[in-house]
RNA sequence: GACCCUGUAGCUCAACGGAUAGAGCGCCUGCCUUCUAAGCAGGAUGUUGGGGGUUCAAGUCCCCCCAGGGUCGCCA
C-alpha cells in the first residue's frame, strides 16, 4: 500500500516540476526521521534553491501550498531548512492496506493474461551433475529460486531453466574413477546410482580421482579421452557418464526440492552439441562477422571474438554493468586488427568449441534467435503436480511447452564468471540483438566459503597462511565443502531436538513436519539475509542459530499472532476471522487508537506491514532478495515488541481489542506473504 | 599490469546522495501461573581503511594512496 501513496505523490511533485517547465531535476523521496514527521518527505527543495534562486525553505512553501489535495495525505508539512514531509491518512492507509493483504492474488494476473506477458527465463543452480551439491550451490538456488518468486508476485510470467554440464570434464573425471578405480560396469554402476547417496559416493569418488591425477600427470590422457568419448556421444564411458549425471541430477533435485525449489526445464549439454546448435550459432557469428579466424599470433587458427574496448551502444550497458565507464569521453578507438591475442578464443584450432561458445549458443536459443530447437521429454514430476522436462534429441514426448523465447533473461550466476558473461552478452551484441543483449542480466553474487575454524572442524588441515585467511574457498575437487544434504540432516535434527521439548505430545508426523519448515527457514534465511556482494564465511554455529536475525525469529512471530487468533476462536469471542477480516464497518475507529502521539507505536507497526509492497518493488529493481529478508526481520520484529506491549485478549475495551486484532491479522498476512516470497513456510505451532 | 568486488561497533553484516550511521551475535543485568521465553527490556563500543575533491548535504559520487579477495585459459 505504502507504494501507491508514494506513487501518487511523486507524481504530484512531478506535476509541480512540469508547472515550473523542469524536466531535469529527479523527484526523490526518502522516509523522514520519526513517523511523527510523516511518512513520506521530499528534500527537492534544496535541489531547486540555485534554480528558482530562492532559499530552500521558501521552496518548500510553495510546494506544499501548491500540490492539490492527494489522496490518501493528510496534511503536509514543512520541516528543517527545506523538508516538505507527507503525512498519511492513517486510518485510510490501514484500512486500505488491511483489505489488500486480504487478497493476496490480487496482485497475480488471471492465467489468460499472464499467458500474453513477456517471458522472463532465470537460470538457476547448474550444479555440474557428478558429486553432491553444497553450500555454495545452496546460495545459488536460494538467490534464484527467491528472485522468481519476486518475478511472479510482480505478475511476470518466469521460466525457471537448470543447465546441466552433462558432458564436461567435471562428469569425466567421475567416469574414470568408475572405470580405472572402482573398476565398474554399466550394469554395476547402475545398482550403484539407484542406491540412495549415489552423490555424496560421488563426492569422494572425484576427490580421489583428482589424487589419483596428481600422482601422475600422465594419466590426465584418460580425462582427455573420456572427455571426446563422451561428447561423441557413443560407447562404453558415454554410456557410463549417462548413467552419472542422470542420476546425480535426480539427487540434485531432491536434494533442492527439500528446499522448495522446483524447476521447468534441464536443458542438456549433450543436446546441444547433438543438436548442433553451435552450428547454427558459429554460422550466424560468422556471417556477421562477430567472430574470425585468427592469423597470427597465440590463437593462430582459432576463431575468437574480439571484445569492444566500451560498449557501441548509448550507454545502455551500463544499466547491467554499473560503474563501469572506465574511460573518459574522447578515448581513442582501439588501436584494432593487429594482434588477436587479447581475443576470446570460441572454437579452438583443433576445431572444438569453448564453454563460451556454447554459451552464447544457449543464451541465442533463450530468446529464440537461434532458429533451433530442442525436443523435450519429461524428467520428474512434483507431489504438486508440476512436471520438470528435460532435453532429449529424438523427437521427444508430446505436450512440452514452449520453452525458450524470453524477453528477459537472468542468469543467476557466481562473480567470478562475470567476464565470461561479458563475452557472451558481446556475443549477443555483436550479432546485432542489440535489444536481447541489454536484456542479459549477469545475476551476480560472491560465493560461499568456509571460516577457518569451520574448515578444520570438518577434519580439514590448513595451512598457516590459509588459518589467517577470512575463509577458505570451497572445494570440490579437493572434497573441501559442506555438503547440501548433510547441512539439511543437521539442521533438521537440531530444530527437531527443539521441537521435541516444546510439544512433546504431537505426533510424529507434525513434528517432523515443524522440525523440517524451522529447518528450511534457518537455512533459506541465512542465505538470503547477505546482499549479493557479500562473501558468506560459513560457519555451523551461524547457520544453524534459531535466534537474533533468522528465519525462524520470523517465523515465530507468525506462529505468535497465530495462537492469538486460534486462543480468540477458543474464548468465542463475539466475532469469527471472518469477521475479524471484513473491517469496512470499523474504519471509524481506527483513527482513534493510530492518532499522533499516543497511537505511534501502532501505526509504525500498521505503516511497516504496509510497506511490503514497496521492499518488494525495490528488491525487484535492485534485483536484491536480501531487502525482502530484511523486512520480514524487521517486521517481525516490529511485531514482538508490540506484542510484549499489548496484551490482546485481555484488552478491556473492546474496540480497541478488535483494532489489535485487526493489526496482528494484517501483520500475520504480511509477514507470510513475505516468508513465502523467501521461500519459507510458517508452521502452525513451533 | 588491467579490470571487478570489499574495507562501517570486539565479531558477522545493514544503511534509493539527505534529517541523530543501525541490526544480529558475543558480553553483563533483569523478566516465564499470562495470547508458549525460538521472546522482551536495559547496559556501550564508531576518526565509516587514509588523504584530497564535488555538493546546500558524502559511509554513499570523483581522484590518489593502503589492505584483502576475485577475474583476465585453445578449463568449465
């Protein structure tokens, strides 16, 4: 609600500006101080001052005299040397925001309408399918699986794609572990993937192999042979890798399903080499003219991609890549066509295509300017019914959806590939889908590592330099990491310890149940409560916390406000929920128990509760899923304290019990809302 | 060497260029016959790495240093 108040007097200020013939001055709001000084302010007056050549505070008058009335502000003030604050019709903010939360779907379109919206494809989690997933791949799907929900609730229409690396040097490595250390055949190894835990033997598995390579370096010729076998497609060890990755995939998904994260479609490596898309993209490439084939140099005989020393385009690169403006206006044009050496080799001179390249492949078909497509057959299907397909080459299952053509695409993708993002976003460019190319967002976050004293906890031994590092860098090849599903099993079994001494009466079933959404919550919470640029130094005894700053301080603010309405249906008090939720005939006396002064503490409560909107729509814009962390924490608690301040049932005056009542079903709707945004469910009872 | 990120309380982190820089953890002290204490209240710690500049206003923008991390491969 907060957000359409502050539309409508950005809009007012706006109009104020147009009288005035400013085009060029921004409108800026801010929230002031102290609700006592309103809930919206403008410092634009200081911003006019040199302009209109007046003081500040003269400014400001006429602003405030000049707005016509807004709805939903009831008076405007002035403040300080120039403020002019907005104060809210607090009665009509509440009652407007309590019957909004009342309708969640409101803000979702009918499904004919989405159908019509522009598409926006996240890619998410791309955990390489031989081992087991860990914390870092956690951060991953948490960041993306949350910034789709943000996508949805802003009634974007989202397709969630999970690229699998099913034919890379990761899946190889594991395959010669299978056939020259554990001496496995295809009918062995696919007993061996059917057993639970398949990943996590995985695991140890390519730790050893990379031993087993340090030995010798001459036994690296087996990954290279692998690796060819395996992209050809045919054969004993491109069967073997087969069987791997889908298997490892289906614990990569359980593994993420635990966590609430579900997928549309796994588009497949193998597909695409089999597929040719490169093909069809090397061709594109060539003609335009994107790519050449080196003469001289270190990359004789590649064809690479030279990258723009500043995007042609005006400036819209920068919307992805801020701050990036290195150069000053009037620098040189690259000195060009002399050396290709700092060129980005695509297809390598012995006719091989790089990561990139397929890459830029992949993100052509994305949009749909490829010109090709995958057949798809069905991967797994969720208990809720929602169906994941995968690619397939031969011809595929009926009834898959239009996958692919995005108009939006996110790539939620680690920062130490941010170049190789460049490149394939220049890619894009290069070919001339100018429009496609600022479309591509690098959906950039640091990665997880370990504190020092997590690593050795776990057995590992550091070396001194490494034990004064902040953190350690997780580790796959080395088995360096806390595995994904071994993290879950702890937290789950600490919240169930705790749940077993709160409600040791309730079956089995409901406390797993509790145990488990307390588990996520603390899990899901801890990965989203950093901002994207933030380093996470794992360490057990902050994860794994259920107090302070984590999900489940918020969800026991629910679980809080819950018992409140569950206690009242108990006493049979005169109402019901339901009427509890039809407020329109009380309005009157709201503004009684939200007036200045004394009804303070009640209306910051009521403004935050209605502020969900707008975090939202600034989480979306700063594409930054911690914002939404942040507010649930704080309207939590937010909530507590006045909890502590009020004792509800027991109000005497009935009114103004009902008032309360109406305040803890606003904030309860808004607080859940804004957990399911986090992917995180409230228990009944914790 | 070039480019990117980071530097804020003892620790981990917040803070659209705006009014008095905030949380959590940890530490100390209180509060459970109550709508369950996974909670609440109180206690104090800041030269926002350093130095210049722009601005009515800088933790935030620009420049120069310092420190840490990352990237720049015919790996993915």
């Amino acid at each position: 609600m907060y957000r359409i108040v502050e539309a409508r007097i950005r809009a007012a200020l706006r109009e104020f500006l147009n009288r005035r013939g400013i085009q060029d001055i921004p409108v800026v709001t801010q929230r002031p101080p102290s609700v006592a000084m309103g809930e919206v302010a403008t410092p634009m007056a200081f911003e006019l001052a040199p302009r209109l050549r007046r003081a500040p505070r003269q400014i400001a008058q006429e602003i405030a005299t000049e707005l016509a009335a807004i709805p939903g502000v009831a008076r405007v003030e002035l403040a300080g040397a120039g403020y002019v604050n907005f104060l809210f019709d607090r009665a009509a903010f509440f009652a407007a925001a309590f019957s909004e939360a009342a309708n969640p779907g409101g803000t979702l379109r009918a499904d004919r309408a989405l159908a019509r919206e522009p598409k926006c494809v996240v890619e998410h989690t791309n955990i390489n399918p031989n081992k087991a997933a860990h914390i870092g791949h956690l951060r991953n799907a948490a960041l993306g699986d949350t910034f789709v929900r943000l996508l949805r609730r802003a009634g974007r229409r989202v397709e969630v794609q999970n690229y699998i690396d099913n034919t890379g040097v990761q899946v190889a490595d594991v395959v010669v572990g299978f056939t020259h250390l554990e001496n496995k055949s295809a009918a062995e190894l696919r007993s061996l993937a059917a057993a639970p835990r398949f990943d996590f033997f995985c695991w140890d598995l390519y730790a050893r192999v990379t031993q087993f390579f340090e030995e010798d370096q001459t036994r690296l010729a087996l990954r290279g042979q692998t690796l060819a076998a395996i992209e050809e497609g045919h054969g004993a060890e491109a069967e073997l890798a087969e069987i791997i990755s889908v298997a490892i995939v289906r614990c990569h998904l359980r593994t993420m399903e635990r966590l609430g994260v579900q997928y549309d479609v796994l588009p497949r490596e193998s597909e695409i080499l089999h597929l040719k898309f490169w093909d069809a993209a090397f061709q594109q490439l060539r003609e335009r003219g994107a790519i050449h084939l080196a003469s001289a140099g270190k990359n004789v005989g590649c064809w690479v991609m030279k990258l723009p020393e500043r995007p042609p385009g005006p400036g819209q690169e920068t919307q992805q890549f801020p701050k990036l403006q290195s150069n000053p206006p009037g620098a040189e044009p690259q000195e060009t066509g002399d050396s290709d050496d700092d060129a980005k080799v695509i297809v390598r001179s012995n006719g091989t295509v790089t990561y990139v390249g397929k890459d830029i492949a992949y993100q052509l078909w994305k949009f749909g300017l490829l010109g090709r497509d995958f057949a798809y057959r069905r991967f797994y299907t969720y208990p809720n019914g929602h169906t994941v397909w995968t690619t397939t080459t031969d011809g595929g299952e009926s009834g898959a959806p239009e996958f692919g053509h995005a108009a939006d695409v996110y790539n939620v993708i680690d920062t130490r590939q941010a170049y190789l993002q460049k490149v394939v976003v220049a890619g894009l460019r290069a070919l001339g889908f100018e429009q496609e190319a600022a479309r591509s967002v690098h959906f950039s976050y640091d990665v997880v590592a370990l504190s020092p004293r997590c690593a050795a906890e776990m057995g590992y031994t550091l070396a001194e330099e490494e034990m004064r590092k902040p953190y350690v860098e997780v580790s796959g090849r080395k088995g360096l990491g806390v595995k994904a599903d071994d993290l879950l099993d702890e937290l789950e079994s600490a919240a169930r310890a705790e749940v077993d001494a709160r409600h040791a009466g309730a079956p089995e079933a409901e406390r797993a149940r509790i145990a488990h959404a307390i588990a996520i919550g603390a899990l899901r919470y801890f990965l989203l409560k950093y901002t994207r640029t933030a380093i996470i130094a794992f360490d057990f005894r902050d994860a794994l916390s259920f107090e302070g700053e984590t999900g489940p301080y918020c969800q026991y603010a629910v679980v809080r406000a819950r018992n409140i309405f569950r206690k009242m249906a108990e006493q049979r008090l005169h109402f019901s929920l339901e009427q509890l939720d039809d407020a329109a005939e009380d309005q009157a006396s709201f503004k009684d128990f939200l007036k200045s002064g004394e009804g303070d503490d009640l209306w910051e409560l009521a403004l935050r509760a209605g502020s969900l909107d707008a975090q939202v729509a600034t989480a979306l814009s700063a594409q930054e899923p911690a914002f939404v962390a942040k507010y649930a924490f704080e309207l939590a608690q937010a909530f507590n304290l006045f909890y502590h301040h009020h004792h509800i049932l027991s109000e005497a005056h009935a009114a103004k019990r009902d008032f309360l009542l109406r305040l803890s079903r606003l904030v309860e709707r808004q607080l859940v809302t804004a957990l399911d945004l986090l992917g995180i469910e409230a228990p009944e009872k914790m």
